[in-house]
C-alpha cells in the first residue's frame, strides 16, 4: 500500500511558512521603517528581555546560526544599537548587551510591536492563541514538553 503526501494544504511545513509570513509582513513592515532585519530585531528582542548574554545564548533565543549571528552583531555595534565586552571571569569569553541606544528602538516600537501581536491574536480568539503558542513551542522544544510563558 502506498501512502500519499498530504495535499500542500495540510502540510505542517507548509502550513507553518504560509502562518509565518501572514504574521511577518506587517512586522516586516514595521521593521523597514526602523530600517533594521528581522534578525537584528529578533537579537534586540533577545537582549533588551534576558540581559548581557554570551553569543551563542543569543544565536539560540533568536534562533538565528552562530555565523550568521557574527555579523548581525557587528552591524548592531556599528550602528551603536549593542555593546560587546569580555567576560572578566573568562577573557576568552565575549559578553554582548543591549545599548541605550538599541532599547530606544524598542521602545519606541513598542506600541506598534505589541498591536501587531494584539491583532493575531483578536483574529485567533485569546484562547485560541495561546493554545497555538503551547503547540508551537511544544513542537519546538527538544523534550516534547511545551515551554509556558507567563504574560507579565
């Protein structure tokens, strides 16, 4: 007996990059205006919430590969948006933070950020939306066990 693919319609693959570009173009959007990547979003995101972090800490919570997160970072310094320093308890360690300058881009995209995520969420139903996070991260984490986040 053979078994056939799912029709593209219900693939997970498929589903998951239609779902991620309905919910990335108004971000993308946002983020041309700030005339910064989704990337470089994603590592201020990861900075301006969990503090001065070592480089492949960033690369996992932006899920971003660590080569790729090499010159991110260095467009970030460039343009003053983080700062890098050596660990003083390992000098063979780098430590990178969020720059004033870098959490001022969040904040002041902050409002937007935040009704971009209010209107998925209206168009799924509250309840509805948070089950989807559970799903996602469940599929995402490596022990099967969904990672809940607490809204603050």
């Amino acid at each position: 007996m053979t078994r056939k693919l799912p029709l593209t319609a219900r693939s997970l693959p498929i589903a998951l990059l239609r779902a991620r570009e309905e919910v990335m173009g108004p971000i993308r959007a946002m983020l041309a205006d700030v005339g910064i990547t989704e990337q470089q979003w994603r590592v201020l995101r990861v900075l301006d919430e969990g503090g001065a972090m070592e480089p492949t800490r960033i690369a996992e919570e932006a899920c971003l590969l660590l080569p790729s997160l090499t010159r991110i970072l260095q467009k970030l310094e460039e343009r003053g948006l983080i700062a890098r320093h050596r660990d003083p308890g390992d000098k063979r360690k780098q430590i990178v933070e969020i720059a004033p300058t870098g959490a001022e881009v969040i904040a002041r995209n902050l409002g937007t950020s935040v009704a971009l995520n209010d209107a998925v969420r209206d168009r799924l139903g509250a309840e509805r939306y948070e089950t989807l996070l559970d799903l996602l991260n469940e599929l995402a984490s490596k022990d099967g066990v969904a990672a809940r986040a607490q809204d603050v």
